[in-house]
C-alpha cells in the first residue's frame, strides 16, 4: 500500500500521449491485473480465504458446485466495490479494513444504513453483512487515500482496467492437485488403482512440485488409464487436459469456436467432478470444490471472452523471480549496490543462449506428450442427464448464447462449437475481445432469453 499514491501519480499521467520516433501518438490504457490470489485480493479488496474469496464475483465459494448458482454471479468492478464500501459509515472510517472486530450496535447502524434488517444476534448480523459485501472488505488498492474518497477511476485513467478473476497457473495447477489427491479414492478397480499410485508415487516425488509438473503427472495418468479407467473417469481426465491445452493455447489460436468450447469443457469436467468425486473422502467439500475449482469452471471460459489466457498467466513471473533468486544466492557478492546489476547481467545471459531455455524445453515436452491424449470427440446428452442437471444446463447455455442477443439458438451456439468445424469458420463471427470489459459482457448475457425447457441432445 506504500507504492500507492506512486501509482496513482503514474496513472494520472497516462492521458499525456507518447509521441514515437515515426511521429504516431500512443496512448496506454491500463487493461489488466494479473497475478496469484492473495496479489489479485490486495488490488481490489477482496477478503482474503474465507466463503467470500473470489476477486470477481460475491459468489459464496461453498456453493461453488452449483453450477446454477455461480455461472450467475456478476462480475464486481473497482467502481462497484468503491460504491459498495462507501454507501455505509464504517466504510467511511480512515482505516484499512473498516469492517474488522466491528461491535453489534456498529454492525445494526451498518445494515439500517444499507437498508436491510438489524434483528438478531451478532452472529446473524455479521452473516448478514458479509453476504452483503460478498467478500469487499476495503477500498480497492488504486482508489484509496489518506486524504479523501474521491479518487475515481476516471480520475486514474483506469475506466477500463480489470482484476482478473482466474489466473491459468495457479487456478488450474492447484485444482489439478486436488483432482490427483481425491481420484485415488474413488477407483473400485484394483488394476487402474495400482496403476494411477504407481504413476503419482514416482511424479509427485520431488520436493518442490511446479505447474509444469502438475500438467505432465495429469497427461501421463490420462494416457495411462485410458485402457483401464471407467468411462466417467476417462470424461473427468480427458476434459480437464482440453481445458489445459487451451488455457496455455498461443493468442493467435483464440477464437469464439474456441470460447465456446472451453465454456462445453467447463461444465462438462464439473459435472464429472460431481459424479466421481463426491462425497469427497481425502478432501472437504470446501477444498475440493472451493476457489481454485470455482475460478476454472466459472470464470476461465470468461476471460476467454475478453483476451487469450497466455498472456494474462502468471507463470512467466513466477519463472523469472525464481530465476532471479537463484542467480542472487549463486552469484551475489553481499555488496547492495551490485545487487540489481549482477542479477540482470546473469539473466541477460542465459535469455541470448537459446539452449540454455528451459521454459521452451518444457513446452515442447508437454506438447510432445499432449499428441498422444485421446481426442475428445463431440458431446452426445442423454435427455434424462439435461433433466438431472437442468438448472446447471440452462445456467450453462445462457453464457453459451452471442452473437444474435434475443435471437440467438443454442442449436447454432453449439454446433459450431463442434470439434470437427473448421476454426477459419469463426474469424469473422468474434464478439468479444479485449475492447469488451467483464461487466459489458455480462450486461449484454443478461439480456439473453431462451425458453428453459429448450434442450441440445448433441453438439
């Protein structure tokens, strides 16, 4: 929070253009916040763990494997959660966290100013006032002062700025963990049991596990079990690689076809975690389908929508720090004025020799292994699983539906999204892209309107 007011001094000045050698004028919007968790939680207010945790909706994570209930949620802006924190007095306060250790007469003036109920206990009223602020607990970082609360986004030249609200490294590193540690107990056949141990005894071995790690241990066991596993655990691996595959697909490959289908991969691998995954026995309910799980399913299919996760993930950071702390601890020579110049000149000299990248490397390897994945052919629905999960369904296929607004088919939605159409067929139909911000998106689905009892039996 020290850096604040630097920053803020900074944003104002981006409304000056940069005039280029060639005499062209840039001007930089701010876009985006990318980063982990707690960095995403600290830029815009957001609590940090409990049931509230998502930067970007107030989704309850509890109730994060109703389908129904989070492929609502709306996307939360600065402004939103500016306006959320000052419509009260506590938020008024000249304190980092207003609404921390707040007393029972506090918490009624609180909610009277709200305008919502003030009966009963502290604990029904600070119940109360948390599904209100649906995890905000403070001004975003940007718009708060010492002096006053009238610093605006507008004022910040950041009315188009965003924290994202899924991070493909840690978000999907993390779910797979918690996919990988619950599988094992519920496999009844001893022949894909002892197969998936033996892989997990011999890839989780190391003692400090990465994301890249994580993502071959997932491709080895899909590969692995494909002959031994039943289908609905075939289903649960196959979906969550696709969805891999194109959280880390280059930029140039984004495309509404494939939008559309990492939204199908989505709620499919959801479902499927559902169906082989519960009643959780390693894990709880709250880690199995807590945060990580509620950002893949719910929010990564919407980023799609506004930009191509790759250069929105935080693994190149993550990569370079760790590459920065490791030449620091080889090579420094204790004296502080040569820390920077040493650490830069090592790297700059491992980035000019092209053998010496590993990151390439591993990307090559994933992809290598990826080759040999069975392909995941078109989805076939039984009519009586869209009438077990018809709400979930129904949520699903609203976000599903651009394009025509009001006149928008879920028949044309999804048989574009088949596999076997070619991608050349969607360059000219894209709607969305990095012009549109989360709460535009989400504005315009909302005007959407299809008959519930409409259902697609295959695309």
């Amino acid at each position: 929070m020290k850096f604040v007011p630097t920053r803020q001094e900074d944003l104002r000045d981006l409304r000056n253009p940069v005039l280029t050698n060639c005499g062209v004028e840039v001007c930089d919007i701010m876009r985006f916040m990318n980063g982990d968790n707690p960095a995403a939680e600290m830029e815009d207010g957001t609590q940090h763990g409990g049931n509230y945790g998502c930067p970007g909706c107030d989704g309850n994570i509890n109730s994060s494997h109703d389908l129904e209930y989070s492929l609502q949620r709306r996307y939360k802006t600065l402004s939103a959660k500016k306006n959320l924190i000052l419509s009260g007095p506590a938020g008024k306060k000249e304190v980092f966290h207003p609404f921390k250790d707040m007393k029972v007469e506090e918490l009624r003036v609180e909610l009277t100013a709200r305008g919502k109920s003030d009966e009963g206990n502290k604990e029904d009223l600070q119940k109360r006032l948390s599904e209100l602020l649906g995890g905000t607990t403070r001004l975003p970082a940007l718009l708060h002062s010492n002096e006053n609360f009238d610093v605006s986004v507008k004022e910040l030249n950041i009315e188009s700025y965003e924290v994202l609200f899924f991070e493909a490294l840690h978000c999907s590193m993390n779910h797979i963990k918690n996919v990988l540690q619950e599988l094992p107990h519920h496999i009844t056949d001893i022949d894909t049991l002892i197969k998936l141990k033996e892989i997990l005894a011999v890839q989780m071995s190391k003692d400090k596990l990465r994301g890249v790690d994580y993502r071959k241990t997932l491709i080895y066991i899909t590969i692995a079990l494909h002959q031994f596993a039943n289908h609905k655990v075939k289903l649960l691996l196959l979906t969550l690689c696709e969805m891999i595959e194109i959280y880390y697909a280059q930029e140039e490959n984004r495309s509404p076809k494939m939008i559309l289908r990492l939204h199908n991969l989505c709620w499919r691998h959801a479902i499927q975690c559902r169906r082989v995954l519960t009643p959780p026995k390693k894990l709880t309910y709250t880690k199995l389908f807590g945060l990580y799980f509620h950002s893949c399913m719910t929010h990564s299919a919407q980023l799609l929508r506004l930009a191509s996760h790759r250069p929105t993930n935080a693994e190149m950071f993550e990569r370079l720090f760790e590459k920065l702390s490791d030449i620091t601890a080889k090579t420094w020579s204790k004296r502080i004025k040569d820390l920077s110049t040493n650490a830069i000149l090592h790297l700059q000299a491992e980035k000019s020799n092209p053998v010496n990248n590993c990151i390439l490397k591993e990307e090559r390897e994933i992809s290598k292994m990826a080759k040999s994945l069975p392909k995941l052919d078109n989805t076939t629905l039984l009519k009586s699983e869209l009438e077990k999960y018809a709400g979930d369904w129904v949520a699903h296929l609203r976000l599903c539906l651009v394009g025509k607004g009001k006149e928008s088919d879920p028949t044309d939605a999804w048989a574009n999204a088949s596999v076997d159409t070619p991608p050349t067929h969607y360059r000219h139909v894209g709607q969305h892209t990095t012009n549109t911000s989360a709460d535009t998106t989400d504005a315009f689905i909302e005007k959407l309107t299809f008959p519930n009892s409409y259902f697609v039996t295959s695309f």
